[in-house]
C-alpha cells in the first residue's frame, strides 16, 4: 500500500478519524433532511407544485442528477453507520464492566439512546423508500397526476399513503427519533469538527436543538394534517386532465 | 569519604564538606571548571538507581538520562506524577530581577541564609541562588504556565522573608505545574528507554558494598515480591520526615523510611530536630482526623488573629453557648497585635505558630478540640468590601468551607500551627553526596540549603536546583572512579540486606497483636508534636526519649498487621513505615536535646531573647524571639547510627562564615 | 451519623469482585469521607479481617490518586472536587453508600478501589512533553506570551490525572485527559514546534490503551475535580484532523 494509503488506513482506524467521517457524513445527511423537508413542505402549495417539483427532481441532468444524489445520501448513510457501528463496539469493549450503583450526571437522553434512535431510523429509512420510492404498494405506484395523467402524483400518494393510522404512527414514532438523534449529533458534529469553543458553545447547542424542532415539525406536520384531513382529498387515477406546465420539465 | 581535587582538608576528621576553594560568588563556576568528566560513550555504561520522583528525584532521572546513563527510578505512587512536590502551592523563587526591584542572586543568598537563621552552608546556598535563574528557564521551556503580565512577561510576586519580587507563581499550584513539567521530562525519558521506571515500588533499605552504596532493595506494592537493585551510584530524592508526627500538612504515604535505612548503613543524619511549623492550616476536628490542610500564609495579610481574653469565653465558645461573633471588642485579645505591635498579624511563621500555641496552652483555643485561633476578616470585609476580600481569597475561602462546614464571611475562620516542612535530612558534601560513597541525597532529603528555617517559595528552586543542575554535574566526581558495573545484585551483600528485609517483614506479620497500625503512629505523633514541636525543653524532650522506646516496645508486641505480605496489602506498608518512624523520633529528639539554642524551626523554651537582653532594649529584637548561640551552635550536627538500643553519636561540621556576618534575625 | 456501604471488594487483579456490606457506626460529620473509610478499616482490623483498599494520597485534592466511584459518580456528585474532599456532611443519617472502584477496561481493578492508572503515563510518554534538553532553555522572557494563552493554557494544564474523566464516561473515553494536555501545550508557543507529532502520537497511544472514543456527553467535564472544559477535547479533534491531513500530504 502506498504512503497516503497508509495515512488514510490509519485515519479510519483511529478514534478521532472514524468520528470525523461520522460527523462529516451527518452534516450531509443533515442537509439532506433539509432540502428533502423543504421540498416535502411544497404539499402545502397544493398539487401541482408538489408534482411538479417531483417531476424536476426525476428529470434535472436528464435523469443523471437524482441518481448522483442517491448514490451521494447512499454513501454517506452507510459511512454513517459502519462508522458508528464499529465506534460503539469499540465503546462498549471500552468499558467492559459497569457500576453496581448507575448514575448519569448531565448527559441527555438523546446522547445516551444514539444508537437506538439511529438503528429506528434506519428501519424507518428502508420502509420509507418501500413506501413512496419504490412504492410497493400498487395502488400507490398507480396513481397520476389528475392534470398531467403521464406524471406520477406524489401528492395524492402521500395523502394516500397516510390513511393508514399505523403508518402515522410510525412515522410520528420514527421522525421523534431522528431529531432526537439530531438534537445531539448536530452540536456533535461541530464539537467533532473542533468548531465547539467557548464562545460558539451556547450558539452550537440551540442550533442543534432548532434544526430538530425545524425537521420534527416540518416533517410531520404533512401526516398530522392528512390524518385530521385537512389536506384535499387524493386524485383518482382516472381524474380529469390539466394543462402541463412545461417549464417544470425544462 | 568525598573525594573531589579541589575540596577542602576535613575539618575534624569526620566530616568533609568538600567546598570548592575561591571567593564565594566563584566556587561553582570553578568547581564546575574543573570537575571530573565522564565522556559520552563510557556514560552508558553507568547505571543510576534514583529513589523518589518528585521535583527533585523525576528531574535527576530525566536529567542523568538525558546525558546517557542508564536510570532506575522507583516511586510508591501508582505514577511519578503524584509526588508530593505537587502539593506545593506558593511558587518558585528565581533571582531575575524581572521587577528591576535590585534584586540579585547575592540577594537571593542572603535571605536564604538570614531566613535559615545562619544554620546553613555558604557555598551551597550561594550556588543555589546562582542556579534559580537556569531553573526559569529550564521550567518555560518545558511549558510550565508560570503567570504572565499582559504583556507577555512572567510575573513575579512577593513572598515572606524578601523585600524584591522574585517568586514566579502558576495561581495556587505552582508545585503541580512545576512537577509535572518534571513528570513530562521523566516520561519522554522513560518512552527513549533512558529511564526504567518502578511505580508502587518502595525502597526498603540500602545495599552497601565495601563501604559504597551500590543498590537498594525494594518491595513491589501490588505483588509483595521483594528485589534487589543494583547500579553504580544510588541517589535518594525521597522527601521529608513530617509524617512523623503523624498529623502533617505531609502526603499521606509521605516517610522517612529511605533516609532511616540510609542512616542504619552508615550515612549520617542531619539536624533532624530543624522541622519547620505552618501557622495557618485548618485546625484539627476529631481523632479520626488524618491529615491537615494548609492555608496560604497570605490570608494573614487581611485577617486579625485573636483569641477571647478569658478562659471562660472560650470554654464557652468551645461547647458551642458562644459564637465568636458574641465576644464584644473589648473581651478580644489580638495577641499579635498586641505582643509585635509593628509586624502584628504578620509576624514570621516560627513566631506566630507559638502564639497560637501559648495561647491554647493558657486555655483560651476556640476549636472544639481547644486548638485553634480565630483568622478574622470582618474588619477587612467592612472596610474592603465583600467583593473586594472574594477577589483576593475567594478559592481559600471555599476551601476552608468544604473543609469546615462554616462559611468565612459569616463567622471567622479558626486556624492551627501544623508541621508542613522539614528542613533536617541526610547530611550530604558540596556533591550532594552523603559521607557514604556513593549515596547522593537530594531535595528535602537532604539537610543542605535552609539551615533552621526555610523561606517560602525556595523548597521548589532547592528541589529542581539539585535534580537538574547540581547532581548532573557533580556526580561524574563520584562516578570517575569507579569501573562500571562492578556490582551485581548476586553479590552476597545484596542476599544479606534481603534477608533481612525479609525477616523484619515476616516480623511484623508475625506478631498478629491487637492494635492497628495507626493507632501507634497516631500515639508516636501526639508525644514529638507535644515534646519536639514547636516549643522544646530539656524536661520535655528527655520524657519523650524514655517514652519512644516503650513505644517501640508496644509496637513490637501489640500491632496487627493483617493480610499477607506477598499481595497488596496497605497496613503492612504503613507498619514499616510506621516502625521507622518511632526509631527516627529517637534521632530528632537526641538532636533537640543536644541542640541548647533557639533557632528557626527549632525553639528551645531555655533560650530566647527576655527584657534583660541588650537586642531587645535597644529594640532590635522582641522578648520571646529565638536565642541562637553561635559560639558553641554554629555548626551543622550529624548523627551516626551505633545499633539498636544505643544512643546516636554527634558528629560536627562547623559553619563558617565567610561571606556574611551572623546577626540577630530580625524582621523588625 | 450511621451509614450503610455497598462496596466492591476485589481480592487481586483476577480474582472476581463482588459488593459487599458494612455498616459505618458513630461517624463524626466534619470527617472527610476517606477518614470514614479509615475509620470502617479500623473497625475491620480489629475484628480480624481484610480492610478496604483503596488509593490515596495528598488528600487536599491535588495529588490525583484517590478514585472512588462515590453512587455511580466518580468523586461524588458534588461538583470540583476529589473523592478526599467529599465530607461526611453531605450525607443524611441512614443513607446507603455504594462505593466502587473507577471501571474501565483500561483501568484494571489491582485490588478492591485501586486501579491501575498508567495508562495515561504511557498516553504522555508518547507525545505530553515538549522535547527540550536540561540547559538548552533560552531566556525565559525571550518569548513573551499573551495572557490569555497563558490563562487558557493553565485552565487546560490543571489536570491532576485522576482518571475520573474516563471512568464516568459510557465508553471509558480519555478524550478529555488527552485533550487537556494537548491543549496545554499546544496553545504554548514553545509547544508548537511538536504539535503534529504530540496530538497524532497521543491519540494512537490512547487507542491502543483501549479507552473509547467520546460521544459528546460530557460527563467527563461535570465530573472533573478541576472543572476542565470539554472544549479541550473540541481543540484536539481540529488539531487531530490538522495534524493528519499535514501527515498524509507533507513531503
């Protein structure tokens, strides 16, 4: 192996290189969340922008583009966890005894289940993308948008998608987990990244919790609203055509 | 005996101090001139064994490494990092001059012989204040964070005994940061091989081949597994006696144990009865107390330190009907004040620790136990303010708090005398070698540089001095004449001293008697703290030499050591030290016995300055002040170890004074 | 006061610990909580048995030896302090005491409370010093250095190395230890020139001692005698990732 081969072999190795790589990773998959809420948040605006953002996403670098950002969520969504997971095997044969008498001083509750609400989300993650990527469901996977019957109709999937009060549930269960997870690993990653200082402490800590509070409400506000119905109903398969709106395809 | 070319002829046949000839401010740079050398390639095959790694025995070691030999170094502690060096809180003398105050190393020489009450040696003192400067240097160097003006430039501050800022300080732990810049040094030593490193490792005695010290032999704290240790040069950097009277401002583990074995093989002791008392420390609670807590001295500079005129206020106080705050003004007795009207409550250490005494001797102490003395700042919070006395005192006052329980702001602090230093040791030469061949001695191990009374800040420069800079240099003088590695540990002198380690081991497992350990050190302590602390006399000191014997006696028979000796067992380790303990109290009692002065530490109730003398009348000095006799006195006494049972024998070396004239210690 | 202790004894290195029971009779209140375990030891060799090790030394909070785990946290709850400076004080009448020794793989339980600590002597061998020979010091005023460096680099240098910084982390973490002497020095001008070397050297040791790596929780800070910040260890992640990226693309 050659020099720099080594250097970056021992970079995994160490202890402080694989939490880089972790923080690294989550910063991405933080700004993932972000966008992905974003976008989400278009339901909002109605169906047509919804759809029609959907519609960018699968055609932006003539279809290249969404499959760049997957394999780029991907890859760091795995680092994240081989990365984690061999962290926690290594903390766990760290401290291979434990107190008779157990007592936590300040750590949070988030801190201390980081791997329980990041295994959850990774369950979650599998059955999101079952759920609307891949759509399993073929009901689901059938439905098109009312006024352009060529395109999918993510809104109508979602809404649909959430008449199910299980799977509300797990969502609510799964997205509370995540920014509880994040409530810790956002500080984290900048106290990783040696960002934290006596100055930034206070700002670092509420920005952590801020995003969390963001992403928990941004994201579960769609299945909270569709369960108490106040989103439109969804769009039949066979519902009635409207004009295409051309420059979402440009 | 000493051999260094240029030392001086003895003085009386026994004892060679070996100072190199020359004007005072001269002898270093000349002895370092002409000392012996050893040449880099032959330093490898020299082998030295250092006992102790506090300032002193971690800064010989990663020094003697640095050079090239090959070093052993031993510490009870579970790390060198733990010596008691880091205890220290005040800071580190230097003659810089940084202040450009007209401070300077002659200076610097001065008050450390005026402050040792002329019971030191010239030459070593002279090169002591010569070395405090490389000592600076050495310790920035090393990262030590000495405080800083804003500027960037070290600052110094002032400390008792000068009239110059000279003492470097790191906040209130100038001794940890010191030590572990020495710790540092050691462990990179330690991580090139230079240095084999024996935690949890204690010496138990001296091996001593045709006449030079050759090895030592140890006991493994955890195993129990006794071993010997052999190597060309055997240098002890292992502390001081405090311990001895059981309560001290001392580490716990802290024990003379070394210096006594040391003794035992025929290296001399010195001026044992030199123990230095710190006025301010927290007064003692209960009888399971088992250690005191010093106070910084510069508490005194706000706080009023009085006692209530009568008796009966003070019984009262002492069963909790009065509060300190209940005595009027007039019913106070501020008795610094009152008996140093011009030092008042600032009075030098020695003095004010035995008006504290007086005055619980008279009935009048304000602790529960009837020793203590109130250290008041409610004048000083009234006429500073609150926030004012905070910003100067406010990590003392809660220190004194978590100890205390008692808020000081509230109700005022109660202090004690305690004994925190001493500066009796090993009696070593100018090469720090003691009159044993071989065996160097260093730090507060030895006897060398405070004479009777050592100023504050200075136990640090002494400590790193002689680890650094002195032993580096004057060890070659020993070391040119011998051949290296002439004695292994096969030798039958090494299989002797084991043996008997061994048997004196299965001694005191063997006698399964009914009394703990403690509880004889706890009686030993009470009887030299009553007999030779800080008040001494011939009556009292003759009671305490026919009582140590029946001490020793009790213990033999009574103590109980429980456990087995090949594991881990602490109560075997404090019965050695213990056992040692009671046989060096014989000493330090002989010395205070044979010792007809006052000086520094050491105050004989039979000589001290009255009305009738001419020092006082003309108001040089007050009643009460330590009488020195320097025409019989002046000289440093050395005691010989002649066997079990049988008194010490007193050898002398005389101090002369060439370069300064013996006058009264006066602070007036 | 009386007292119930819950404490692990542990005959030798690998032999099985267990809690066992004693009750702590007649304790004065003003004594310190290892005078109350002298005075138990007492007890127990009076009536013939083992007394309870533990470390210790100073026993005025500098020295770093003593280690108990006072109810799960190292050094009681109470914050800034040393086992050796809790008081019985702080206790009530009838309480139950679990006292335990600091648990770490890296610590090894030597016998009963004490530990084998030199694994952080070995972390500063590695890289805690800065490299200068005795009397190749310049000047000591030839490099002059801001006050605040100064400041910050004492509040980093006051460890005493106690170790209880791994032992209430979740995962035995010497992040903080590391991150203290770190800081120390590398904030020090005199301690630049190593600074690569120091934080990649002690990291590597650190790891191969088989400590944890810190998950940002912090209870190393809340328990730490001497109160030092968790931002030493935010210090040395960004002069760990510095000194390896320097590594991988220096010459």
């Amino acid at each position: 192996m050659n020099s720099l081969g080594k250097t970056l072999l021992r970079f995994w190795n160490s202890s402080i290189g694989k939490k880089l790589i972790v923080a690294i990773t989550g910063l991405m998959l933080v700004g993932f969340l972000l966008g992905h809420m974003a976008g989400n948040l278009l339901i909002f605006q109605g169906r047509e922008d919804l759809n029609d953002y959907a519609e960018f996403l699968h055609h932006m670098l003539h279809g290249w583009g969404i499959w760049f950002a997957r394999i780029g969520i991907l890859g760091a969504f795995v680092l994240h966890i081989v990365a984690t997971v061999s962290l926690v095997q290594q903390n766990r044969a760290a401290r291979d005894s434990r107190y008779s008498c157990d007592a936590t001083v300040q750590a949070p509750t988030s801190s201390r289940i980081m791997i329980w609400s990041g295994l959850t989300v990774i369950a979650f993650v599998i059955f999101h993308i079952f759920h609307f990527t891949v759509r399993l469901d073929p009901d689901l996977a059938a439905m098109k948008d009312p006024s352009d019957p060529a395109r999918h109709d993510v809104y109508g999937m979602v809404i649909a998608g959430f008449q199910n009060p299980l799977v509300v549930l797990f969502y609510i269960v799964a997205i509370s987990l995540l920014c509880s997870h994040l409530s810790h690993g956002i500080a984290s990653v900048f106290q990783t990244l040696g960002l934290r200082t006596v100055k930034t402490r206070v700002a670092i800590r509420n920005l952590g919790l801020g995003i969390a509070v963001l992403l928990w409400i941004g994201f579960l506000s769609i299945p909270f609203l569709v369960a108490v119905g106040a989103l439109e109903e969804p769009a039949t398969p066979a519902a009635a055509s409207a004009p295409v709106i051309e420059a979402a395809k440009s | 005996m000493a051999s260094n070319a240029t030392s001086k002829p003895s003085q009386n046949g026994s004892l060679n101090s070996a100072v190199p000839e020359g004007p005072l401010p001269e002898k270093w740079t000349r002895y370092k001139a002409k000392a012996k050398l050893i040449n880099p390639a032959n330093k490898r095959k020299f082998s030295v064994i250092v006992v102790g790694s506090g300032l002193a025995g971690g800064a010989a070691a990663a020094t003697l490494s640095e050079l090239g030999y090959q070093v052993k170094c031993f510490c009870y502690q579970d790390s060198p990092r733990r010596a008691h060096s880091i205890a220290a809180q005040g800071g580190i003398n230097g003659a810089k001059n940084y202040q450009n105050d007209g401070d300077s190393v002659w200076r610097l020489f001065y008050d450390t012989i005026k402050g040792g009450d002329f019971r030191s040696r010239e030459a070593n003192v002279h090169r002591l204040a010569e070395i405090s400067l490389q000592i600076i240097d050495q310790c920035v160097a090393q990262g030590v964070p000495f405080a800083r003006e804003y500027g960037g430039a070290l600052a110094n501050r002032s400390f008792g005994g000068a009239q110059v800022s000279r003492t470097f300080y790191a906040r209130g732990q100038t001794g940890q940061q010191l030590l572990l810049g020495c710790y540092q040094a050691l462990e990179k030593e330690i991580a090139k091989g230079g240095v084999k490193m024996y935690t949890r490792t204690e010496m138990l005695d001296l091996v001593v081949v045709d006449g030079h010290a050759k090895g030592i032999v140890v006991r493994d704290l955890v195993t129990g597994e006794i071993t010997s240790h052999a190597a060309d040069a055997v240098i002890l950097a292992t502390g001081g006696y405090g311990n001895v009277f059981f309560l001290s401002t001392n580490a716990m583990g802290c024990n003379v144990t070394a210096a006594l074995r040391a003794n035992k093989r025929g290296a001399y002791m010195a001026n044992p009865c030199f123990t230095q008392i710190h006025p301010t420390c927290i007064p003692v609670s209960g009888d399971y107390q088992s250690k005191l807590t010093l106070m910084s001295e510069s508490l005194r500079n706000d706080g009023r330190i009085w006692v209530p005129k009568s008796k009966e206020d003070a019984a009262k106080i002492r069963n909790g009907e009065l509060k300190a705050t209940d005595i009027p003004e007039d019913a106070r007795d501020y008795f610094l004040e009152r008996k140093y009207p011009s030092f008042g409550n600032l009075a030098p250490r020695d003095i004010s620790s035995r008006s504290a005494k007086e005055a619980c001797d008279e009935g009048r102490g304000v602790a529960k136990t009837g020793l203590g003395v109130y250290l008041d700042f409610s004048d000083a919070i009234k006429r500073l303010g609150k926030d004012t006395i905070k910003a100067r005192y406010g990590n003392l006052f809660q220190m004194y708090e978590k100890i205390s329980g008692e808020d000081p702001y509230e109700l005022p602090m109660k202090i004690y005398p305690a004994v925190h230093y001493t500066m009796g040791g090993l009696w070593v030469d100018y090469n720090l070698m003691s009159n044993v061949p071989g065996l160097h001695v260093l730090g507060e191990a030895n006897f060398s540089d405070h004479g009777a009374n050592r100023l504050g800040a200075s136990a640090l420069m002494q400590g790193l001095a002689d680890g650094y800079f002195v032993i580096p240099a004057t060890l070659p003088s020993y070391l040119a004449g011998q051949k290296p590695g002439s004695v292994k540990t096969d030798a039958p002198e090494f299989k002797q001293v084991e043996a008997e380690v061994k048997e004196r081991i299965n001694q005191l497992m063997s006698v399964k008697g009914t009394k703990s350990v403690d509880s004889f050190h706890r009686e030993l302590g009470m009887l030299v703290w009553d007999k030779c602390g800080m008040a001494r006399t011939e009556a009292g000191l003759k009671e305490a030499l026919a009582k140590i014997p029946k001490i020793r006696e009790d213990f033999w028979k009574n103590v109980r050591v429980p456990g087995t000796a090949e594991s881990t067992n602490m109560e075997l380790e404090k019965a050695w030290r213990v056992a040692d303990f009671i046989d060096f109290a014989e000493i330090m009692c002989h010395d205070a016995l044979a010792r007809e002065e006052s000086c520094g530490g050491h105050f004989r109730e039979e000589y001290q300055f009255t009305n009738e003398d001419e020092d006082v009348k003309n108001g040089y000095t007050n009643p009460g002040e330590a009488k020195r006799r320097d025409e019989e006195f002046a000289y440093v006494s050395a005691w010989e170890f002649k066997g079990p049972g049988v008194p010490p024998v007193l050898h002398k070396e005389p101090l002369e004074y060439e370069a300064v004239e013996l006058s009264v210690r006066s602070y007036k | 006061m009386n007292l119930t202790l819950k404490v692990w004894r542990q005959s030798s290195p690998n032999a099985t610990g267990r809690i066992e029971t004693y009750e702590a009779k007649n304790i004065p209140s003003e004594a310190s909580f290892l005078e109350m375990l002298d005075i138990v030891n007492e007890g127990i060799i009076e009536s013939g048995g083992d007394p309870i090790h533990f470390d210790h030394d100073c026993r005025e909070g500098i020295c770093g030896a003593c280690s108990l785990a006072i109810n799960g946290v190292p050094h009681s709850k109470e914050s800034g302090i040393t086992t050796c400076q809790v008081h019985m004080r702080k206790f009530r009448e009838g309480d139950t005491i679990w006292i335990e020794p600091f648990r770490a793989r890296a610590f090894p339980v030597i016998k009963d409370l004490i530990v084998d600590r030199s694994a952080f002597d070995r972390i500063i061998a590695a890289g805690g010093f800065i490299d200068v020979r005795t009397g190749s010091a310049p000047e000591a005023n030839a490099i002059p250095i801001g006050k605040e460096d100064a400041d910050t680099s004492f509040d980093a240098a006051t460890c005493i190395g106690c170790g209880a910084c791994v032992a209430a982390c979740k995962n035995a973490s010497a992040m903080l230890f590391v991150g203290a002497k770190a800081a120390h020095l590398n904030i020090l001008p005199q301690g630049h020139t190593e600074k690569d070397h120091r934080v990649l050297a002690m990291v590597r040791q650190m790891d191969a001692e088989g400590f944890g790596n810190c998950t940002n929780q912090y209870e190393c800070e809340a328990v730490c005698p001497k109160e030092i910040s968790a931002d030493v260890i935010s210090k040395l992640n960004r002069d760990y990732a510095a000194a390896a990226v320097r590594e991988a693309v220096a010459d």
